[in-house]
C-alpha cells in the first residue's frame, strides 16, 4: 500500500512540477507533510537540507530521500521514478510541439506568462522554510519575540556571502554545519 501512495504523491508531484525543482518544494510540502503527515516540517526541512547538498536535482533527491525514508530503497525507487514520469512524458511532448510552432507569437506569450507563477511557487517554499528556520513555524510570525538569532545571523551572513562573494553553496552549507557542530562541542546549544 505505502508503494501505491508513494507512486501516487510523487506522480502528483512529477505532473504539476512546472518551473523545475525549487517550484515542486510547495508541492513536495503539501504532500509529504500537510496531506500524508510522512514528515513533521522540522524533517522536511532537513531532507531538502540534505537533497540540496546532494549532487542532482534537489526534487528527485527529496524524492529518494523521503521514499528510502518510508519504505526503504524500492521506495526510494517507486517515489524517483514516479516523479521523473510525468516530466519525462510531457516534454518529449513538448519538444515536438516546440520545434513544430516554436516561431508562433502565441507560444512565446504562453511561456512569458508562465514565468512570474513559476517565481511565485519558488518565493512560496522559501518563505515558508525562513519562517520555519527561524521561528520554527512556517506561518508569518505574530511577533519577533521567538526568533531564534542564531539562525538570522546564519541566513543575512549566509546571504550576503553568497550574492557578494558568489561563494560556492556546498561550501556555505557545510561551512555552516562544522561551525553549529564546533559551538555546540564547546559548550553552545545553538542551531537547534
């Protein structure tokens, strides 16, 4: 049964994916965590951590993790391939109608009204993991009051190193977690 309701959600998933893998997060969200109840946000947070750290998309990386999660490595395979399957059906579609009216005014209008959507889901997901990161809710704060400072100092120094200094993400995500794991060593419960 859990085979059926993987394939069934990352099929889902897979088919209104549009705008890549940041755009399915809010999808991958509502799935795993608000409809099926597979992960608390804390641990959805946590595998996107990891499938953003992981070489490969970062969908079809939550999807493996959240399928070997559930049901071990054939769920791992059963949630893959079941998100890859919609995308994989509907652009060899695609790329046979686009090289046959590729030059219609209609089509390069339909792609320009896709774009400000596609950017919307993407803003969507991160704002719901800021707010999670940093008040451990995915809801707009109330107040400020429960915010945690540690993980603000991480995300504006976080951010403006890699809009400035165009470091590399990898490197930030792991320069970040030896910093936590170091403080928490010596003594700082922090990043928890």
């Amino acid at each position: 049964m859990i085979y059926f309701e993987l394939f069934w959600s990352f099929f889902q998933i897979g088919i209104l994916s549009f705008g890549g893998g940041y755009a399915a997060l809010p999808l991958i969200q509502n799935q795993v965590v608000d409809i099926r109840g597979w992960l608390t946000l804390q641990e959805f947070t946590d595998v996107l951590t990891i499938s953003q750290m992981t070489p490969g998309p970062i969908a079809l990386n939550a999807a493996s993790f959240i399928g070997t999660r559930l049901a071990g490595p054939l769920g791992s395979i059963v949630a893959t391939v079941s998100d890859v399957l919609p995308a994989l059906i509907i652009v060899m579609f695609l790329a046979w109608f686009y090289f046959k009216y590729r030059s219609m005014r209609v089509m390069q209008g339909a792609l320009s009204g896709l774009r400000p959507a596609v950017v919307a889901l993407i803003a969507s997901a991160g704002l719901s993991i800021l707010f999670t990161v940093l008040f451990g809710n995915k809801e707009f704060p109330s107040s400020l009051d429960n915010i945690k400072l540690y993980a603000l100092i991480v995300f504006i120094l976080g951010f403006i190193v890699i809009r400035i200094r165009k470091l590399n993400p990898l490197a930030m995500i792991l320069g970040c977690g030896v910093i936590t794991v170091v403080l928490n060593l010596i003594g700082l419960p922090i990043g928890v």
